[in-house]
C-alpha cells in the first residue's frame, strides 16, 4: 500500500489530508509529466457542506494507476512508498494532479 498525502481539500473525499477511499485511481494513459495525470477518484464536495462521518481517512491505500510512462507503475498499479495529489481548488478531476508522477 502507498502512502498518499492529498492537498485536493474541494475533494469529497478529503478528510485532513487524507483520502477516505479505500483505493483511488491515476488517470493519464498519454502523460509525460505531472500535469497530464489526475486523480479519476475526485468528486468536488460542491459548497463544502458535506462531511465524512462514516469513512476513516486512509493514510495508506491501493493507488491504481493509468500512466504506464510513470517509473512507479508496475502493472497499472502505483509502486511509490509515497506518493502527493495536488490540485487544492480543483472542481473537476482535470484540475488534480499525481505530483510524485516521473517519466521512465
């Protein structure tokens, strides 16, 4: 399991950080750098009202993961001990990013 950092706090899933998700997924079969990935698990939390009170943050995952030019990919999944989405203010899934992305 990969340890994840998550700024995405637009995310619903976001709790201090952390993502409730028990597994997200690396969208960017085409990406040659950071900013052509996403996190395809990203749902905006519109207005900000909703809160997490039946899920636990997870502070280690599954990350599967789309961008096969990334070194860390192993078979669609994310081989990093430790990996950052970034995207704070994101509304939609094209404005986050995997920023541990790093080209083969």
């Amino acid at each position: 399991m990969t340890k994840l950092d998550c700024n995405v706090t637009s995310c619903l899933h976001n709790s201090d950080n952390y993502c409730c998700k028990s597994a997200i997924i690396v969208e960017g079969s085409q990406a040659k750098d950071s900013y052509d990935t996403c996190c395809g698990s990203f749902d905006e939390n519109k207005d900000g009202s909703f809160r997490n009170l039946f899920k636990t943050p997870e502070s280690r995952l599954e990350v599967d993961c789309e961008a096969v030019n990334c070194v860390y990919n192993e078979d669609r999944h994310c081989s990093a001990e430790h990996i950052g989405i970034a995207g704070d203010g994101a509304s939609t899934a094209e404005h986050t990013e995997c920023s541990t992305f790093k080209t083969r």
